[in-house]
C-alpha cells in the first residue's frame, strides 16, 4: 500500500512537471510599459469578449492611437498565446501613442470560434477586420484616445487584416502598415491568386495609404506572389508603398518580431507616419519607454537545423514536443534546456530569453541554458 501510494505521488509530480512545462508560464504583466490585459465587447447577435492588451503612457491624454494585428500560428487558434509586441509598443510608447493589440476571436482567451471562411480569403480578412472595429469602436469612446489620428497595423494574417480593415474607411485612421501581410492556405487551389485577387478588392475600396513590408526568403509568401498582391493593390486604385528588404535571418516572415528587424523597419514607418500628419519623432517626456537592457543572444551555431528536434539534448518525448510547439510560436522566443532534462520557452515581450531560462530552472537549480533563440539554434556541443 506504502509503495503504491509512493508510486502514485511520483506520477502525480511527474504529470505536473510535464504539464507546467509543456504550457507556457504565467506571464506578468509589464509594468514598465503599463501593459494591461482588458476584455472589450464585440456587440452582434451575442455579445464576444476579445482580450485585448493595452499599453499607454502616463498621463491623461488624449494619445494618438496604434493598434497592432497578430499573426496566425499553426494548429488550433485557441491556443495560440497572447501577442505581446514589446519592441512595437516600446517604439510607439516613445512617440506618446496609446498601443492596442486585439486577440480576434477565437484567438487566446477571446470568446468565439475563428472564422475562417474556407478558402475566401478575402472574406476571411474582412471577418477578422471586424474584431478590429468592435475594438476600435471601444477604444475611441476614451477619454484618453486621440480619435482623430490613428494607425493600423498588422504582421503576417494581422497585415492582411490590416488590409481588409482599410475598406471600412475608419474616421481618424490615417495610416495602414502590412508587415509580411496574407494567409498560406496550400490546401486551396491556386491560393496565391486569391491572395492577389483579393488584395485587388481592397485597394478598389481603401482611401487610406499603406507602406508594405516583404523579403524574398519569406517561408510563406513568394518573391512573386508578394509583388503580384502589391502590383494588384496599387493598379486598382491602392496608394501604397512597397518596402522590399530581400533576405533576413533564415525567415524573412519574422522580420517584424525581431530585435535586428527593428533597423529594417523603424526608419522607414517613422518616414511614413511623417508623412501622414502622424507624430514620427520620440518625445523626451516618453524617454523611459525606451529600449531596456535585456539578455544578450548567444549566437547562432552550427549544433543542428532549427526544424530538427531528434538533436535536441537531454529531453525526452515531452521535451521534444514542447520543442515542437516552440516552433510553431512568433518571434521573439527562446527555448532553454538542462542536462537534468528540465526544459522550457517563451514568447513574446522584452526578454523571452531570460523567460524561458528562469521557467526551466524552476526544475533544474541553475543548469539551464538557451538552445534556440528565434529562428536559430545557439547550443553548442558541451
């Protein structure tokens, strides 16, 4: 009896440990970007809660708005983790903008299911556009936002969001800005022709300009396919301006969720908000928003190919699928690991490196270090 009631403990621990580290931690809250976390209605036949997070500065405004759209990651939406873009919001916090980012529904812990809208995708954009509004809608009735000047913008199926949103002509929206925008949808017949059909029916109904972000080693969208959505867009009444940065790290998709991608892309935003009548410089009463001191990368090593779990040290089974699930989250993430087996990752916010180093030596007393950063691996043989 004894030894079964020992046996039965030491399974018991064992599920936990798998279960804490095969879900990410609990994150708190970033209180140095004032980050809070707020359930906005979507009003309709039934009413849906979509999590949104909130960064403002301190004071009572009224601040200019930013609304930042996520991505898609693969698998089941429901358990894709709330979008944290600190780098984005850091920017955004200097020039005295409140930051929005909306959890579309049946993302994260937003009500509702996802809408897919099989393979239209062009309806697909204009339905998760409208998640967009009901929060926008929401956050204009405030007394701290400036309703007046405004910019969308969106990275992967947040940018093609972004896109379909520049149909509704929102009042006070002045700007729309597309990183890596669209949906891969290989299931589809000829899926890249929606795309471009599709971006063509936006443009016929957009007023508002949009800078566009690609690069040519981008893991979903072609060379080719890309300039074809934006030669589309602009030819059927679209002004838009096209950033094409060729290659970057071993993923140009993830250029926006990158520390190095912020070279690519700061200037150039900065420019076209100018541009727009939107404030584009840092003010000094929002200084402390700026860049904070976080883990330095290893860098990249030539241990094994990122995709390739089977090298992956000291994990068993478990370790190997949370590995796999890592990879299926946005930059900025880390993957840290311990010879005691003990492993864990993190995403989003100012230093996931250090998350994820801090969450696996809660098992392993000091032992852990980084294996992956982003989109590379970093261990090196011991």
């Amino acid at each position: 009896m004894r030894i079964n009631n020992f046996l039965g403990s030491v399974f018991a621990i064992a599920l936990i440990v798998c279960w804490n580290q095969a879900f990410a931690q609990p994150v708190e809250l970033d209180a140095s970007l004032n980050e809070v976390v707020q359930s906005i209605p979507k009003k309709s036949l039934f009413t849906i809660d979509l999590e949104t997070t909130i960064y403002k500065p301190d004071g009572e405004g009224p601040f200019p708005v930013a609304v930042i759209n996520h991505g898609k990651s693969p698998g089941d939406s429901r358990f894709q983790g709330r979008y944290r873009p600190a780098v984005a919001a850091r920017y955004f916090l200097q020039r005295g903008y409140a930051v929005i980012v909306p959890m579309r529904q049946g993302f994260s812990k937003s009500a509702g299911a996802y809408i897919g809208g099989g393979c239209n995708v062009e309806s697909n954009g204009r339905a998760q556009a409208e998640d967009v509004k009901a929060v926008l809608d929401y956050v204009t009735q405030q007394s701290w936002a400036d309703k007046n000047n405004m910019v969308v913008l969106g990275q992967s199926h947040g940018g093609w969001t972004t896109l379909a949103f520049g149909t509704m002509g929102y009042p006070g929206v002045k700007a729309l800005v597309n990183f890596a925008g669209g949906l891969r949808q290989e299931g589809c017949i000829a899926w890249e022709n929606n795309l471009v059909k599709g971006a063509a029916e936006y443009a016929s109904q957009t007023r508002v300009p949009s800078l566009w972000f690609y690069g040519d080693n981008d893991s979903f969208f072609t060379t080719s396919t890309y300039r074809a959505m934006f030669d589309r867009y602009t030819s059927s009444g679209g002004a838009a301006r096209l950033v094409a940065f060729g290659l970057f790290g071993t993923d140009a998709h993830s250029m926006f969720g990158s520390r190095t991608g912020s070279s690519i892309w700061q200037p150039e935003v900065t420019q076209f908000l100018a541009a727009q009548g939107l404030p584009s410089t840092p003010l000094a009463a929002y200084a402390k928003y700026g860049a904070v001191s976080v883990t330095v990368a290893p860098p990249k090593s030539d241990f094994a190919v990122l995709d390739d779990a089977s090298k992956l040290p000291f994990v068993k089974d478990t370790g190997r699928a949370g590995y796999a699930t890592y990879l299926s989250k946005t930059l900025p993430r880390a993957f840290a690991l311990a010879p005691t087996g003990a492993w864990a990752w993190a995403e989003g916010g100012d230093d996931p490196l250090k998350r994820a180093i801090d969450s696996c030596n809660r098992y392993a007393k000091g032992s852990c270090k980084l294996y992956s950063v982003d989109d590379y691996v970093v261990w090196k043989a011991q």
